[in-house]
C-alpha cells in the first residue's frame, strides 16, 4: 500500500466542475410557494395570427433562503414529466438575473426582472436533499446500534474507515494510472482487515473468515482480469466513462472497470466468509469431539444454503441498479441473447457471474480453514480444562464443607444422605455423612451429564464459546 499510494498530482487533468457558474451567476436556495404554467418568455403575443400554438412553461414560484421577494423559476420539462415539482419543496437554482440586462421600460414582476433577450432570469438545477437523506443515515445507525449493539457502532466505525481507503486510495491511484489489479487487491485486503478486525475481534475465528476473503479476492481479481479483456470491457457507452476518456491524462476505463469487478463483491463476500467462520465455530462447541470431516461436511451443508440465497442477492441488487437501463435495452426488441451481451449490459452481467464464482469458491476454503484451526484451538483448550466430572465432584465437596445442603439430583434428595444417621441417634452429621455419597452422586450425575444419557436430569450447562 504504501510503494502504490497516490502523490496526488492531479496537474494533466482538466475537468471542470459541473456545478461551477460564471461570474455574476450565483446558485441559489428556496422553497417553493407555487407552481403554475405560463407563456414562454419571448413567445408571440398573438399565436393565432402565425398559426402556431403558444409554448408554454412551467414556473415555480419560489420564496429564497437569503430573503427577498418570490422569483420566478423556469422548470425543466424533464423534471415536470418524471417527478414534477410541488409546494414546499426546497430546490436549487441559477441566479442569471445579474448578468442579464432588463428591457428598456419593463417593470419588475413577482421578484422577477422581464429580460431582453427572453431567457429567463432563473433556472432550476436540483433539489435540495440533505434534510430526508440525514434522517435515512439516522435512522439506518440508530437500527443498526440499537440491533447489533457494540458490535454495530464498530461495523458503522469500520464502514467509514472503508470509505476513507477508497477515496483516500483507490480513486486517486486509477487516476494517476496505478495499476488496477494490485490497487483493487491491496485496497480490497486492507478494507477487509479493518472491517473485520474492528467489528468482530481479533480472535482465530476473524483471521479464518479473513484468510477466506482473501481467497475469494483472489480468484476474483484473475477471473475479473481475465473476462475485462475477453468480453471487450470498454466502457465506451457510458456517459460517465466518454467523460473520463477526454479529461486525458493517465486514466485507463478498462482498468477502472477491472478495479469495480473485483470491489463491488467484497460486501456479499465478506458476508458468507464471516457466517461460515462461525457456523464451524458453533457446530465444534456444541459436539466438540465430532471428526473434522464430518464437521466439513455439516458445516458445507450450512454453506450451501447459503451460496443459493446470496448468489440470486447479488443478481437482483445489480439488476435494481440498472433497472432504467434494462427497461431501455427490452424496448429495443432484439434477440434476449443479443440483449443480454450487449456492450450496454456486458458489464453488469460479467461483474454479477465474476463475483459469483469468487464467493461461491470462498464458501469451501473458509470453511476447511475454519475446521482446521477449530480443531487445533479447540484440541488444547480440551486437554488443559479439568473432566466436568471432577469439576462438579469438587463443586459438591466445597458445597458440603461450607455445611450447605447436598445439590439437588435425580438420584438423591436433599437431606437423604443424612437421614440413615442423625444427631439424635449419636451419629454424624447429615453433611458429614453425607459427603462421601454426595461427591459420588456427583460424580455420576457429571458422567451422565457429559454423555447426554439423562436429558433435563441436571441443570444445563452454560455454554462455553472459543474465543
């Protein structure tokens, strides 16, 4: 990472900024009061004497954040036809009424100066998001922490430092012409080490389903490698990519396409990696001595169910993502195959089988990995850790000496140990008497216990997680 970091020399670029305005144009904010439609400024007065039907525009009155009276706000007919715009809503617009010089004798009208040339003074450019998309991110953490507690705030923590990388990294090396591969992989691992490490522990059972994210990265990244240049990603039709190719400089589009085959998988990835990481560690503490095969075996068939649900996931997240360009291809009426190899929807179908292949391969090697060091870890923890036998014979000796009653089994009743012998016919007491029996009864309801032969005959046991 640190031989690839970007020097952030962005001197051979030239892209201006879309949002930037010219001297004596300003972007402003308000909120709208009304919307009507009216003439077109500079439209023929008389339309019935030209034979022609007047235009009309759609107006949006609209009351400014910095003050002032109403202005007039012309609307793209774009935005009127697919969302339109309402009372109330808060839009962003072009102030052109400084650099536009009135008509001799016009008198201003609603806030809004009459031009000369028939432009008009202000222009719509966007709505005004930032209130309803910080609520959504409000919500989406107060969710997330209320659910998954700490654990939440540490994933939402590693999320940010996820971004951090990829802004901070990736983005500026394919700009200075990095090579995509190792900037995808490198960026990949170290976003995967964070997130993994902050969220979950540093434990066996997170550097498992880490080795397995990166087995996946890596078949991912030559399988990304290897379809960029034998289906002809390009990226020539995209509007954005045309942008990129003439800004100049060291910028590669296939490279950026190679790079955002193999980043796009590393949510789905990261999920199955992790879910079968711990699928092997539960299956191992519940039958700590099952044969690892059959612990593959158990632990695959949890895997399994897993590809098929994630596999169809992956599909229809891009598919939802691309939905406007689907509706677009179907209304061509080509042949489905032609459709679908399209150089408007090779990409998305390369980078939804690319990413499945990489995850479906990671399911396997997480968790024969996760067997293997489950098995190792959990062997030296067994032999260190006294019998539940002598455990619990030495819980009922500790019982009987502090003068407490005799723990209540199957086997035994309280008090019965003392009962052949009492202090009223010179015997011991019921607790001395009784110590011998009890830590025998112990002992045998531990064997029993640890066999499972006596179901609910003794109280369950805690259970005990690997860490």
């Amino acid at each position: 990472m640190v031989s690839l970091w970007p020097s952030g020399d962005r001197s051979g670029l030239q892209l201006s900024n879309p949002y930037s305005v010219a001297q004596g144009v300003t972007m402003d904010t308000g909120t709208v009061r009304t919307v009507r439609s009216e003439a077109c400024a500079g439209a023929s007065s008389s339309p019935a004497s030209s034979g022609t039907s007047a235009s009309t525009c759609s107006l949006a009155f609209t009351q400014p954040d910095a003050g002032g009276a109403e202005v007039r706000v012309a609307l793209n007919p774009d935005i009127v036809k697919s969302h339109g715009v309402k009372p109330g809503d808060r839009i962003r617009y072009l102030n052109l009424s400084r650099i536009q010089p009135p008509a001799q004798g016009s008198a201003a009208q609603g806030g809004a100066v009459q031009q000369a040339s028939g432009t008009p003074a202000y222009v719509f450019t966007d709505f005004v998001r930032t209130v309803p998309i910080l609520l959504l991110a409000a919500l989406y953490a107060v969710v997330v922490v209320a659910v998954a507690r700490w654990r939440g705030l540490r994933a939402l923590l590693g999320l940010g430092g996820a971004y951090v990388v990829l802004v901070a990294f990736v983005l500026p090396g394919l700009v200075e012409g990095k090579p995509p591969l190792l900037l995808a992989l490198v960026g990949s691992t170290v976003i995967m080490m964070g997130v993994l490490y902050f969220a979950h522990g540093l434990s066996a059972r997170t550097s498992t389903a880490l080795l397995g994210t990166i087995f996946g990265l890596g078949v991912t990244a030559l399988l990304a490698a290897w379809s960029t240049d034998a289906a002809y990603l390009t990226g020539v039709g995209s509007h954005d990519a045309a942008s990129l190719v003439n800004v100049g400089g060291n910028i590669s589009i296939s490279g950026i396409i190679l790079c955002g085959l193999i980043i796009s998988g590393l949510g789905a990835l990261n999920d199955v990696t992790i879910t079968q990481s711990s699928a092997v560690w539960e299956l191992y503490e519940l039958a700590p001595h099952t044969p690892a095969r059959k612990l593959f075996t158990s632990a695959l068939r949890i895997g399994r169910d897993h590809i098929a649900s994630t596999v169809y996931t992956i599909a229809f997240a891009y598919a939802g993502a691309a939905l406007p360009l689907l509706i677009i291809v179907s209304l061509y009426d080509r042949p489905f195959l032609e459709a679908i190899t399209s150089s408007e929807l090779a990409e998305e179908v390369v980078r939804t089988l690319v990413g499945s292949v990489g995850l479906v391969l990671a399911i396997p090697m997480t968790t024969a990995v996760a067997v293997a060091v489950v098995k190792a870890t959990g062997a030296s923890r067994i032999e260190g850790r006294p019998s539940e036998a002598a455990r619990l014979a030495g819980e009922e000796t500790d019982r009987l000496a502090a003068g407490r009653s005799p723990r209540t089994t199957a086997g035994t009743r309280r008090g019965e140990a003392g009962s052949a012998s009492s202090p009223d016919d010179g015997g011991a007491h019921p607790a001395a008497a009784g110590t011998a029996a009890a830590t025998a009864g112990a002992g045998a309801d531990a064997d029993a216990v640890t066999q499972g032969d006596v179901a609910g005959e003794y109280p369950t046991r805690r259970s005990r997680r690997g860490r």
